[in-house]
C-alpha cells in the first residue's frame, strides 16, 4: 500500500503532495513544507557524509510502520514514496511515477519544474497507478 507521495523540488521547496490512506493523521500546509525542507538538508548532508564516493543521499528510511523511498533526479528534483514496508515492487512503481511527472509536468509548457504542480491530468494519472496492482 502507497500512503503518501511527495516531490520536492531541487532548492527543497514541496511542489507536490499527496495522501492515500485514510488513516494518515493530516498535517498543516507548513507541517508539510517543513517535511519537505528537512528531507532535503538530511538528504544533503548524507550524499557528503557518506563513506562511498559519489553517494546521492539517502535512498530508503525504514521502520517497521512504514518505508519512506526517496528518487533523485538527474535535475536534483526528489520523489518522496511513503509506502508499507511489505508493499513490493518499489522500484517500478517510483519508476512509473516519474514518467507521469514527465509526461505531464515536464512537456507541459505551462509548467515551471520549481513551481506547485497543479495538474488535474498528473492527479488522475497518478491516483490510476494506485489503483493498478502490480
């Protein structure tokens, strides 16, 4: 099960959330922004602290409620994955979710990639990959 997707942008502004379970406690529109910008500084200062050269960060923070999957872009753009720790198939479903991103954010001129992505079609598309199992 997916609970939760978040983008954020390469400065470590949140251009896109989105909740999936019901049972999710609701955070404020700042509780939000600030997820997003503490994801980023941490993401950050483990691709430098990192032992291996040419680490990207963090990739997965696990605990046994949930897993949090983050993919980061070649532009520096960051897909937060919020999902169940037994849900399989990550990996495709992250990969997935960035050809919606492509396909309806990034070929949309009208769509800045450091602004809030305010697509209805990217809602749809992405609310049908939920509901497709994989």
């Amino acid at each position: 099960m997916i609970f939760s997707i978040y983008i954020i942008n390469k400065a470590g502004g949140l251009v896109y959330n989105k909740d999936y379970s019901e049972g999710l406690s609701k955070l404020t529109s700042n509780e939000y922004l600030v997820l997003a910008g503490t994801f980023h500084g941490v993401h950050a200062i483990t691709s430098k602290i990192s032992p291996v050269p040419g680490s990207s960060g963090i990739e997965m923070l696990e605990t046994d409620t949930f897993r949090i999957h983050c993919f980061q872009t070649l532009t520096g753009t960051k897909f937060l994955l919020v999902a169940d720790p037994q849900q399989p198939s990550i990996d495709m479903t992250m990969k997935k979710i960035y050809e919606i991103y492509s396909d309806y954010t990034v070929k949309n001129p009208f769509q800045n990639p450091e602004m809030p992505i305010r697509s209805e079609q990217f809602d749809v598309h992405l609310r049908g990959q939920q509901q497709q199992p994989l």
